[in-house]
C-alpha cells in the first residue's frame, strides 16, 4: 500500500484507543479494548480471531473534554473577595 508508506514516512498513523464488544464462535458475549488507526481495522482484525464485532466504539481520552470547574456565585469562595 502506498498510502500506508507515505503515512509512516510523514510521522506514523495516528492510532487511539477502542472498546469493542462481539461474540465468539459459541455464541458468548466477549469485550474488550484494542489500540488501532481504525474502527474497520479493529472489527477485521476481531473477525480473524473468530470474533464477531457488535459495537466499536473509540474511548474519549479522560479529561479531554471536561471544561475547567467555575465556582457559582454563591460559593463560599466567591464571597471572600
């Protein structure tokens, strides 16, 4: 692939974190996380392990999107000022 080359070449493919859940050959629920560039290449890379894939989903990082804490007005911490 020479898409894939380029990537590597450019400064790597940006991979995160996904949490999956499928079912095995006999039919039990199995879970868990991988690290990938991809949804499609974490359900393919399932699929070869004899896992089919229900959900993918990409883990937000924690505290990404947290907006910083503000004290209300009627806080202890406001009225000393």
């Amino acid at each position: 692939m020479a898409t894939a080359a380029a990537a590597l070449k450019r400064g790597g493919v940006k991979e995160a974190m996904y949490f999956w859940e499928g079912r095995d050959r006999s039919g039990k629920v199995v879970k868990g996380e991988m690290r990938a560039s991809g949804e499609n290449v974490v359900a393919a890379t399932l699929r070869r392990q004899g896992i089919n894939p229900m959900k993918v989903k990409k883990q937000r990082l924690a505290g990404a999107a947290r907006s910083p804490r503000r004290t209300s007005r009627s806080s202890p911490a406001s009225s000393r000022r």
